[in-house]
C-alpha cells in the first residue's frame, strides 16, 4: 500500500516567485545559473549551489553548507519564503510543446522507497547520496519534488477539476514552458486523494533517483519518531510523460567497419537519406556517420533474455559497441558520450561533419511499460536511457522538515 500525506512548504511571496525558482542543474547551463546566482539576490540557486555565487566554495565541505544555509535562512528572514500550510498540491505544467502536463504533489512516506513499494530503474552513488543528505540535514528543506508515475484512475482528475481556479503559483521558465500550482488545504479532499492512493501497491521513479534515496534516508535516520513526514513527489499518470531517449556518441572509432559487420553477422539495415528528424518505433535504431546514415532492424527479442537485455539500447551495445568496438562498459569509456534525444538533429550532423564524433545512434524513446518490467524485475536501465519530463523548478515549492 502507498500511504501518502500532507506537507508543509514554503512557497516564494508574490513579489518573488518570478526570481527565486529556477530550473536546476542539467536543465540549464552552468552559465545561465552562474549568471543568476551572482545577479538575482533571492535566487534559489544561491542555497543549492552556493559555490555559482562564491567560487572558492567547494561543494561538500562545511563552508560549502554554512553558505548554503546562510542564503537560506536570508530568503526566510526577509519574508522571500513564506510557510504553508500542511496540503497537497495539483501541478499543471503548460509545456512548450503545445502538451500538458498535470499531476499531484503529495508527501510519499519514505518506507514506501525502503520497503520497495516506490521502484527504481537506475542506481545511485552513495558519495552523491551522501552529500545530499548532508544538505538536507543541514537547511532541513527540499527544494523539489521527485517525480514518480503510475497508471492514476479518472477519479483524481475529477477531483482536480473541482479546484482549478486560480492557481497560486505561476511561472514562466526559459523553454517557456508554464509551471502552475494549486495548493489543497480542505481535508475532505485531502482524505479522498489519500483513501485513492492507499489502493496502489507501486509507484515508479521517472526522475529524481537520488533524491528520494537521500530524503527517505534522511527521514529515516533523522525523524523515526515523526511519522508524518514523507519525502515531496510529483506523481503523474504514466501515459502523460514525455519520455525521450538519449543519442549514444561513439568517437576514435572506424565506423568504415559497421556495415560489413552487419552484414556478417546477417543484421538487417536500410540506408537512407537522412534529410529531416526520423520518427523510430521499437526494434530500429538510427545510424549516423560522415559519409553515411542506415536503420538498423532488430529481430524480436529473445524470449529467455531478462527485462533489460531486451530493451533496445541493450542490444545495440552487445551486438556493435562491444563486439565490434570492444566497449564494455558504456557509463565508463572515454570514447561514449550522450546527448539527450529531443536536441534537433542538425546538432548531431555538424559533430559528425566536424569530425568530432564518428558515429551516433539514436533510439525509440523507451515506453514505460518497458520500464516497469526493468524496475519490477529488481534490475537497472542502461545509463542514459531516458530523458523524462516534465523538468521542474527548484524552489517554486520547497518540502520544510524543520517543523
């Protein structure tokens, strides 16, 4: 049973909330977030990554989380951040893509994560667990939902409808994508979107892996007793992400070689021209070299091969990265990198024109039936299998474990 509850949260005032949140790190440049932190006095930068203001900080050292603090409790003293009361949330996010995107915001108890009931599909690094952990022990806050997904009956749409009035928060961010709240304090409502919860037995993590390993640690470790305080996540209907893929980079390599050995080892692919974005289904794979672009057909998979092994990505990285370019481990070979599925196209032909990469695959985005047969077989994705959005704003809604 997912049990889940109210929160308290400090949201930015009015006057603020246009400055304070920000998209975080990997959804924006290192530049565009140096340049906030060091121009915007009440942005929520400066209390995640305090070093963009102060240079001679280095992260994970105790100047390093004075800092953070510092900042934090300054944005808290001149009234920047206002508490809320205990409440759910309903997230509407206006995409730049014409789509929208909706979803509750709720507390999700953190033995949910520790008993699995909350599943995951990548691992996470104790290091990064670690400081995390740190920073939020040490500002007692989060300053973003995790994401989570799952098939969510009609019925809490339904009960979303009969508040979306006037949000409380809305935001505008640099892809122009709309970022809005509506804020739930009415406990009949509040009971009716717990008793909906309580029916499921599984969420899935879409986005935010170490986050909800190092929330529900910290709450573990730090408030046992206190058994209303769940870790912050913005659980959403899985048929309403946008997942996209990654393209996996290959560079000193001879891509002169990938034809022949497709054709030794009788593995069907189609050259083509490749003149615009090409729209893959599953079991297809898009090639790209200098002097040449091809689709490469994939036999179903077999049967006896587990959840992972038949996903697409690892396949292809069996078949050609480590049989032909003896690539063994993807997440650590200087000659692999990614770049995330939904940049245009021509960005990856001027680096093939450029010569500085010498092939490039692009994938099908994976479904998320695929990853929940991953996460539910207690197995782990490739790195850099998806991209999921919706991405959100740092600091727009910030968990207060201090109360």
């Amino acid at each position: 049973m997912i049990r889940i509850l109210p929160f308290r949260a400090l949201m930015p005032a009015a006057e603020f909330e246009k400055t304070l949140p920000t998209l975080g790190s990997g959804k924006i440049s290192e530049s565009i977030l140096r340049e906030k932190a060091l121009n915007i006095p009440e942005s929520y930068i400066r209390v995640v990554k305090p070093q963009y203001f102060d240079n001679s900080l280095e992260q994970g050292t105790e100047l390093f989380y004075r800092a953070s603090l510092n900042n934090y409790k300054q944005l808290i003293d001149r009234h920047v951040l206002v508490s809320q009361e205990y409440a759910f949330y309903f997230y509407k996010q206006k995409h730049h893509s014409g789509v929208e995107l909706s979803g509750w915001i709720v507390g999700v108890d953190a033995y949910n994560y520790l008993e699995g009931s909350v599943k995951k599909h990548e691992n996470t690094l104790i290091g990064k667990e670690n400081r995390l952990i740190e920073h939020i022990r040490v500002i007692e806050s989060m300053g973003e939902p995790v994401l989570l997904s799952q098939k969510l009956p009609k019925e809490l749409k339904s009960i979303a409808n009969e508040i979306l009035n006037h949000p409380v928060s809305e935001i505008t961010d640099e892809y122009n994508n709309i970022h809005q709240l509506w804020q739930v304090t009415e406990l009949e409502t509040i009971h009716k979107v717990i008793a909906i919860f309580n029916q499921f037995d599984s969420l899935y993590i879409a986005d935010g892996h170490h986050r909800v390993a190092s929330t529900s640690r910290y709450l573990i470790e730090n408030k046992p007793m206190e058994s209303e305080k769940g870790f912050m996540a913005l659980v959403m209907d899985e048929n309403e992400l946008l997942i996209n893929s990654f393209y996996r980079f290959l560079k000193n390599v001879d891509e002169t070689k990938l034809i022949d050995f497709l054709k030794h080892h009788e593995i069907s692919y189609t050259l083509i021209e490749l003149n615009s974005e090409v729209n893959l289904t599953q079991g297809n794979v898009l090639c790209m070299a200098k002097g040449f672009s091809l689709i490469i057909h994939l036999d179903l998979p077999s049967e006896d091969l587990d959840a992972r092994e038949k996903l697409d990505i690892s396949r292809i990285e069996q078949l050609i990265f480590k049989e032909l370019f003896r690539i063994n481990d993807t997440s650590n070979d200087e000659r692999i990198s990614f770049l995330r599925g939904d940049k245009p196209l021509k960005n990856v032909l001027n680096q093939l024109k450029e010569n500085e990469i010498s092939l490039a695959f692009q994938f099908a985005p994976n479904t998320m039936q695929e990853i929940k047969e991953v996460a539910d077989s207690g197995l782990i994705m490739p790195p850099k299998s998806t991209f999921i959005e919706p991405k959100l704003l740092t600091g727009m809604l910030i968990e207060d474990y201090s109360c």
